[in-house]
C-alpha cells in the first residue's frame, strides 16, 4: 500500500516533531481511503497527553478521538491515520508501538535527530498484529 | 427473544466487520456483546482483545456517552436504546536509541526481548538493607534496568563496610548509605528511579512503605527485621527473596511467592539471643554476599519476568569453603502462624520482643553501675599501679587485631570450663570489643561467685577511642 503527503502536510509534521523535542509530538491524519492507497488532506496535530515519559511516549485520548472523527465527517473526510516523532531514536515503530496500534490506520514516524527532523517513514499493523508493514511514502503536491 | 443492540465500529476495525460502520448485536451487557462481536467476525478479536481475553487497554468502550470504565465495566447492562462504541485511544512511542544499547544483550534474548525489559522497566523492587547484600542486589537490577529501586536503610558508611559492600567507595565513609547509593544508582543508569527510605523498617511504617512495591529483597542483618519483613511480604502477597550470610556460610530462598511457604514456616521461632552471632561478631568473607546477592537479584529478575523456576520451596545452601551448593525442599506449613490456614498473627508485632532483644537490653542494663567501669576509670586505675586482671573474653584472631597491655584471653565460649584458671579475690575488669559478649561473661562470674569483677563500658573499641588513639578500632 501507499500513502500520499503533500509536501506542505509533510512539513508540517516534520516541524511538529522539531518543536516538541525532546517530547515525542503526534497528531491525527485526514483524508481518504481506496484500495492500495491512502491520500492524507489535512493533520490535526494533538498535545501529547502523558504526564510522564514523553521523551519516548506519546497518548491521545479517546475524547480527542472523538473530536477528530467528528471534524472528518464535517470535512467529508476520514481518520486514516496517525503521526508522532521518535525524538532521537530511528523512524521505526517500536515493540511499544505495535502493542498499540491499530489495524488500518497508516503510522507515518518522524525521526528527530538532536532537534533536527530526520527521515519519516510510513507503516501499517499486519492484521495478525505479528509486526508492521513498510508503506510506500510518496510526497504530492 | 433478546434484544438487538446497536454497536458501532471505528473506521479502523470496519475491514474486518465488511466495512459496515454499525453492527447490530444480541446480548444483555457489554461483554457478551464485545464476545457476540468477536464470535461474528473472528479476525477483529485479536485486535479488541488481549491474549488473555481481556480487553486491550486502548481499547474504550462507550454506552452512549460514558465509558464503561465509569459504570460497571463489562457487566454494564444494556438495552435496544444504547448505542455502543468502540472508541480508540492511541499510545506508542519508541525506546531510545541509548536504550537500545544499553539493554541490547537482555533484547535479543528470547527469554527477556523487548518484552521483558519492558516488564523491567516498569518494575518496582525495595532492597531492605543497603549493606552486603543489598550492594551486588542494588546494582546488577540498577543496571537491568528495573525502572524504581527503593531502598530502606538509615546508616551511614564505615570503613569497616568497604571489604564486601561494593556500592561504597572509600571517598564515601561518613556519608549516608542512601545517599552514596543512590549517587552511584544514577551514575551506572540514568533511568532508574530510587526511592530512599531513611528508616529502620518497623511495624509501624513497614505496610505502609513495602505496599508500593512488586518485590522485596530482603538484605538485612538481624532477626527481628527479617520477621518484620516476612509478616508484612506474607500480609501484603509480595514475594519476598530472602539472602542471609555469615563467614563462609551462605543461604537463599523465596518466600511468599504465590503458594510457597514463607520463611516462618521454616523458622517457626528466633534463635536464643546471643546463639547465632552476626556479622559484625564472627566475620564474614568479603565475597560472600557477592554470591548470594547475585543470586538474590537473578531470582529478583525472573520474577519480574515471569520465567523459569525460582528458589520458592526450596533453601539454597553455600559452603563456601568447600564450594559446595545444597539444596533443602520447603514446604508450607499448614499450622504457620501467618501463612497456615488459621493465622493468629494478622497484624504486625512486636519484633525486638518476639526475637528476645529487648529482654537482653534489659539485662545488661540489670548489671547496674557497680559493676561497670570506665575507659578512663580504667586508665587510672591501672597508672595508680593497682593490682588488676584484664580479662578478654574475645576470639583470639580479635586479640590479633587489638590488647590492653597486660590481659589475659579467654573467649567467652570457654569460660565456663576454664573459670578455675581465675581467682575470686582478685580485682577484675573484663572487655570485648564492644561490651556486650563481657556482660555476658560478667554476669557469669557473678554468678560463681565473683565479686571484684567489671565490665569494660564499649569494650576495646571504647578504649581505643578514650585512651589509646593508636590503637585499632574494628
């Protein structure tokens, strides 16, 4: 599968990443959903909610998830996805990640290196919650 | 006919449900629906609930607005006006890069893998006794990366410490042991928390400090405490791995561990005070506790884990000097008056009393001053020239170390058959090292008729300070 980001939308979570560092940053994904891709239109990005530990943690809470289904559906769009940074640690999803997540959803993951956005990657739970797939990361327009 | 809930399904499970949004259910509380609803569509069980059959902790339920975590969980009740929902909360992040490393020959291990060190992480252990034991316990669950250490302890590091204690370093005597531990935490894992108790551990604050913790590593040095923390790990159902250390002797175990017994089902009852002598009395090799320690934070390690088989039923037993490892089954006694079927001791007690502690104190404050005296006194005594026998009633590898000009050695233990060599007449000053084992010995003499006889108040030890600066303390 793929997923298309705009260059402006991928930016814009780059930055995120950058401004929360040493923190984790995460946020949600919008846009649509056909077989073999996904086209993000819009982020939400989120305040981490963990008290602690959010140098490597990251939380959103199902009253934030609520809030965002509702905003796709006004926008006529979908909740595909989600993003967060690994502050100074590889774009790849944790064990911790992969106890968390949830199928369907594309995980884009930006890596911030000493302050500095780094590679991003995009995954997506197998549905035998076995480990992630690598998606195709393509930047639109 | 039972009634049809309306359940909806969030955007992420809708593949697995053939992309409906909404689901209609037959059940009577929000468990049977989730079950109703794992049974229709068997690949989004996996996802909604956990190995064990529970639901996944991001996993939120809702009856209309509430989250059932708020109402009755899965019992809540239904009925065909709610509408249920499946809401996502969503977690995730990363290990650090640095962590990676430093636990990286735990993580490719199968038995620990991410897993485990997880499980570590978030682990909270208390180390009562920051000495011996709690040295090698301290800081190989430190560097395994055990995410709380707590540790009681109120001394201060001695000199007479740094032969075994390795968490200290010379540059640390005269500094609190909590302190200087914690220090040295830090520096070897940054990721550790430590938790300092400066307390003696007493039946007044122990459940109220050991109920925070998952393990208790039971490192301490006398009777009474160790009671204390058996009847509390007992009361409280937190395992308790138990060490214990003398010479070249050492043992290890764990107790209270699910249904294993406890340690007073093996020792029902204290020695006698006095009988068994502890470490700072007879000397213990500097590497022993290195050996049980090490074991005590290996079996520390698999309970957090969860894996392999530890010590529970079972005593490990060390004779160091023939390096030879034995092993006596445990059982659990049923009549144990904490852990047995009908327990009579269901609150903490008196420990001092219970090992006979306080009795002793009592009797050696008994002896009364007439027959105590002095370092001083016993300077001037001897500078007037009186006519005086020393008696020194301690070990003779102890007479190696220090002697009062003059005295004569018999230990304690062969007084009684040596008490002819004395002579009621003659006037008496006994000493040890610290004064308890010559009231002992006073006490005896009086009581075979001895009437000239005192005890050296502090023993050598005292002297050494008072009279004699260049004489050695230990």
């Amino acid at each position: 599968m793929r997923v298309v980001v705009p260059a402006g939308i991928l930016e814009r979570m780059r930055r995120h990443g950058e401004e929360t560092y040493p923190h984790e940053c995460c946020g949600f994904m919008l846009g649509s959903a056909e077989d073999g891709m996904q086209q993000i239109v819009e982020i939400r990005s989120q305040p981490n909610e963990r008290t602690e530990s959010r140098e490597n943690r990251f939380l959103i809470t199902p009253d934030q998830f609520k809030a965002a289904e509702s905003a796709a559906r006004k926008a006529g769009l979908q909740l595909v996805g989600i993003y967060h940074s690994h502050p100074d640690s590889p774009a790849r999803p944790s064990e911790y990640d992969r106890d968390h997540a949830w199928p369907w959803f594309s995980y884009i993951i930006v890596s911030v290196k000493g302050g500095k956005a780094d590679e991003a990657n995009a995954w997506q739970l197998k549905d035998d919650r076995s480990g992630f797939e690598a998606l195709k990361l393509e930047k639109g327009d | 006919m039972m009634t049809k809930v309306r359940v909806e399904i969030p955007t992420a499970l809708r593949a697995f449900a053939g992309n409906q949004d909404t689901v209609e259910l037959a059940g009577e509380t929000v468990g049977e629906l989730l079950r109703e609803l794992a049974a229709a569509y068997p690949q989004m069980k996996k996802h909604v609930f956990d190995d064990q059959g529970k639901l996944r902790n991001f996993v939120n339920v809702y009856v209309n607005d509430d989250d059932i975590k708020h109402l009755d969980k899965e019992l809540t009740r239904v009925g065909a006006k709610d509408v249920i929902s499946i809401i996502p909360s969503v977690a995730g992040g990363a290990l650090t890069q640095q962590q990676i490393q430093r636990y990286s020959r735990h993580l490719i291990m199968p038995e620990v893998a991410m897993e485990g060190q997880q499980k570590l992480r978030h682990a909270r252990v208390l180390v009562v006794g920051a000495g011996g034991l709690g040295s090698p316990v301290l800081s190989y669950l430190a560097a395994a990366g055990v995410g709380t250490l707590g540790i009681v302890d109120f001394d201060t590091v001695d000199f007479t410490n740094l032969q075994r204690q390795i968490i200290y370093s010379t540059g640390d005597v005269g500094r609190p042991k909590l302190e200087a531990a914690a220090d040295r935490i830090r520096a070897m894992n940054p990721d550790v928390r430590v938790e300092t108790h400066e307390d003696r551990l007493t039946s007044e604050n122990a459940l109220s400090i050991l109920k925070n913790y998952d393990v208790v590593v039971d490192g301490t040095d006398n009777y009474p405490t160790r009671y204390l923390v058996n009847d509390a790990c007992v009361m409280l159902g937190i395992p308790n791995v138990y060490g214990s250390i003398f010479r070249f002797d050492g043992q290890a175990s764990v107790f209270c561990q699910e249904d294993g017994p406890c340690y007073r089902c093996v020792y029902p009852e204290p020695p006698p005070p006095g009988l068994v002598p502890s470490c700072a009395e007879g000397g213990v090799l500097g590497v022993l506790p290195g050996i049980i320690g090490t074991i005590q934070a290996t079996e520390a390690v698999k309970i957090i884990l969860g894996k392999g088989t530890t010590l529970a039923g079972r005593l490990l037993i060390l004779d160091a000097m023939k390096m030879h490892f034995r092993e006596l089954k445990l059982k659990k006694d049923p009549s144990c008056p904490v852990c047995g079927e009908h327990p009579t001791i269901t609150e903490l007690i008196d420990y001092e009393q219970f090992c006979g502690i306080r009795g002793e104190e009592m009797e050696a404050r008994d002896l009364g001053k007439e027959w105590e005296i002095s370092p001083r006194a016993l300077q001037e005594k001897i500078r007037a020239g009186d006519d005086l026998v020393i008696l020194d009633v301690r070990n003779p590898e102890e007479a190696q170390i220090s002697r009062i000009q003059g005295s004569i050695l018999i230990p304690l233990g062969e007084l009684p058959e040596r008490v002819a060599e004395l002579n009621t007449a003659d006037q008496m000053v006994v000493h040890c090292r610290m004064g308890g084992r010559s009231a002992k010995a006073v006490e005896f003499l009086r009581s075979v008729g001895f009437k000239k006889v005192k005890n050296l108040v502090g023993g050598i030890n005292a002297w050494a300070e008072e009279v004699d600066k260049t004489m050695a303390r230990y």
